[in-house]
C-alpha cells in the first residue's frame, strides 16, 4: 500500500474520530457514569454503518493517542494498523508507519 491511498485512509478515519469525538461532547453532559453510548466505526470505509458501544471512559482512553482508533471487530486494516485492544464487538486499533504519522497530524490539526 503506497503513501497515498494510506493518507486516505487515515483521513477516512479522522472524519468518523471527529464525529465521536462530537457524540463524546454531548454525552459528557449528561455525566461521566458507566453507561455505554453507540459510537460510530471509526475504520477506513466511509461507507461503514456500525457502531461500537463503549462508556465514555473507555473512549476517552483510546483517544488518548492520536494513532488509535475504535472500529468494528472485523474492520481491521492490517496493512496499516495493528490491534492494541480487543473486546466482545470491536477493537482498537494503532496506525503504523505513514498512516500512523497522518493519523497524528489530523489529530493534532481538531
């Protein structure tokens, strides 16, 4: 996989991080208590439709890192990421090399 289609992946990726990071916000208001929001995918394909639910601890913590991401059980793009954690319905993922670069520089540009 070259540079490029990583860059777009990796920006597939940071407009769905950005659309939790949104739901993130709203759910905050309501307190930070252990129930489980439905959070988008946050895997390369703009296409996708699953959600993940998670508390917000648990999300807060992945995004901890600019290079990690939640994304469905099965979406997992092993050319560019590699699993860090796994749960029942999803896992979060860590960009690896060039991905993982764009991946911190669309973080650091929200």
């Amino acid at each position: 996989m070259d540079d490029r289609q990583q860059e777009h992946l990796a920006a597939n990726e940071d407009l769905f991080r950005q659309i939790n990071e949104s739901i993130e916000d709203v759910a905050a208001r309501h307190g930070s208590d252990e129930h489980h929001y439905e959070f988008l995918c946050e895997c390369s394909d703009t296409d996708c439709s699953e959600r993940v639910s998670v508390t917000l601890r648990e999300y807060r913590h992945v995004r901890e890192s600019g290079k990690r991401f939640i994304v469905a059980k099965d979406h997992v793009v092993h050319e560019i990421e590699r699993v860090v954690e796994s749960a029942k319905d999803h896992a979060v993922i860590e960009k690896e090399g060039h991905a993982g670069r764009v991946a911190i520089e669309l973080d650091d540009e929200t």
